[in-house]
C-alpha cells in the first residue's frame, strides 16, 4: 500500500459498529501523506418501498441521509492531510461498497461486522463478507470497542480515600460502610466473584 497516497472507502449504516469503521478508516487514511476518506452511506431500496404502508420520499430520505452524513464528517477530526468525500446511494450495500472502491481506485476497503453466527448470519447474510469476496482492493473489518477489564476498574471513592488517611489505615466512608446495592469493581484478581459490596474468592 502507497505511504505517500492511500485512498480508503468506509461503510456506514448509522450504527456503532460502523462508527469504528470509520475512525480505523480515517486513521488509515491520515497515516499516509495524502489521504482520501470516501464515506459511504447506502440506503436499501428495501427502505424506499416497503411492505406494508405507502413508499417513502426517495429525496427526502437521501437528503436526511445527507445531512447525517455531513454531520458526522464534522464530527470527526480529520487531520489536514486527509480530503473527505460522502456518497449516498441507493441500492445493496456490497455492491455499493465495491463499486465505489473500483470507480475511486481504493487501496482498502472499511466495514462494520457485528460478528453474527449461527441462524442470524444465514437470515441476514454479511455485507463484510460479500464485499470480501467481490472486492477490488484490500477489505478490513472493524468491530465496536469492548471494554476491558483494565477500563472497567473504577477509581477510588475520594470520601474512602479521606477516611483511610484519617484513621492511618484501610478504612470506607460512610455511605461504603453500609451495604450498597450497586457493584464497584476497585481491582480485579481472578478467580472471584462479586455482588454488590461482597467479593467471594474462590480457591484454586
């Protein structure tokens, strides 16, 4: 891939999971000297004409499609050696993606997976997977951030950390004294397992 001029396409669904596609696009696109982020928002024709009731405004919803497409460009902190461009488009997602990506000269490929299995991927079927297979260019999948043990550590209670200085030794607060209903995760050291304020240990 060219280090100088990098062209990435990136699908977005207004979900999370294609908010992650996005921003692993625009850091792709920002790692070279000159880069381009094509944003691509593909509304289904499923969408324009449905079963059941009257069928949608076609340009009333590409223009809603807009709008929230350029506002997430501006939310996005685009580093001054990166051009973004929107496209909103009807029609099927992959074919969308690809065409896209063929007609810009793309050197890679973002999309969203929600990593479905079982009966949910065969019902549905994954635009990932049929943009890998009919691709031009490179194709990466980006997922929504979990957090991690590490991020859901919670810091200490201030009014904890007063009374422990106070009496020279590990001591709670008031409220902290008393049984709480609600979990807070200061450290995690497996095997245990907590609920509430109780952590029980079980030996290994």
């Amino acid at each position: 891939m060219d280090t100088k001029h990098r062209t990435v396409v990136a699908g977005h669904d207004l979900s999370e999971t294609s908010e992650e596609a996005v921003r692993v696009a625009l850091s792709t696109a920002g790692a070279a000297q000159r880069g381009n982020l094509h944003l691509v928002h593909v509304v289904p024709i499923s969408a324009l004409a449905p079963e059941l009731g009257p069928p949608v405004p076609i340009e009333e919803t590409l223009s809603a499609a807009r709008e929230q497409m350029a506002a997430l460009a501006r939310r996005l902190d685009v580093p001054p050696n990166v051009a973004v461009s929107i496209h909103v488009v009807v029609g099927k997602a992959d074919d969308v993606l690809v065409e896209i990506a063929d007609s810009v000269e793309a050197d890679l490929i973002v999309v969203g997976t929600h990593g479905r299995r079982g009966v949910s991927r065969m019902v549905l079927g994954s635009v990932a997977e049929q943009v890998v297979r009919k691709a031009p260019c490179s194709v990466l999948t980006a997922r929504p951030h979990r957090r991690t043990a590490a991020e859901s550590i919670e810091p200490p209670c201030p009014a904890c950390a007063a009374a422990s200085e106070r009496a020279g030794r590990r001591a709670s607060c008031e409220r902290h004294t008393r049984q709480h209903p609600h979990a807070h995760t200061y450290a995690e050291m497996p095997p245990t397992f907590g609920i509430g304020s109780l952590t029980f240990r079980f030996p290994g």
